[in-house]
C-alpha cells in the first residue's frame, strides 16, 4: 500500500445536486484514473434545506454498489461525517446517496484527501 509521507498531491472536491421528491439522487466523483490511488480522509454530506430520510455513503467498482456507512432520519443541515479513511482504486467512483429530498433541496459533499500514483505501472 501506498505510503502517506510520498503522495503527489491533496485532493479535494465538492459536489452540489439538487434534490428530488420521491426519488434517490447521487453525487459521484470521477473514476479513479489507471495506475492512482486515493485516500479519502475527510467526507461531509448533507442537504442544506430539508430533512433526509436515508443518506449512504459508497465506492461503486466493477458494476456494483458497495455502501459504507448508513445514517438515518437525517436533519436539515445536519453534517454528516465519515468516521474514517476511505480507500479508493483504479477504477472505484465514490458516492453520496440520497433518499427522500425535496424538489429544488441543495444537496452537498465535500472530500478531502491525497493521491498517489503508483510508480512503475
């Protein structure tokens, strides 16, 4: 696995969506590209105007979702926050879920960590 102290560089994005009644959205980042590795050390989501029902956290990799974390009944404006690093390949797209919004909710995730490229590949 890749060392922390020789990453090439920090990584940090946010995604904004916009909420749907009676569906489920998802705010993706771009595929790791081929011959990286990133690690995800800090992951924020929530839905700055209106209560969720479900909120998923998840790495969809060769064609299937795996889910990390599940929170429940979730507040307006309530931050949710992982509660540790998330290891991603080539290939891995990170995810936010989101069920029960509203129309026109602005929904947001926030991630922080470092890439690396794997030398010699």
């Amino acid at each position: 696995m890749p060392n922390i102290n020789d990453f090439d560089r920090l990584y940090r994005r946010t995604k904004i969506g916009v909420g749907v009644t009676n569906g489920t959205v998802r705010l993706a980042l771009n595929p790791i590209k081929p011959h990286t590795f990133r690690v995800l050390t800090h992951v924020t989501v929530e839905d700055v105007d209106h209560d969720v029902d479900i909120l998923r956290i998840g790495i969809h990799s060769v064609g299937r979702d795996h889910f990390l974390d599940e929170i429940l009944a979730v507040d307006a404006a309530e931050l949710c926050v992982s509660r540790s690093d998330i290891l991603l390949g080539e290939g891995d797209i990170f995810f936010a879920e989101f069920t029960g919004t509203t129309n026109g909710n602005q929904l947001k995730m926030t991630c922080i960590g470092w890439e690396q490229h794997l030398k010699g590949k």
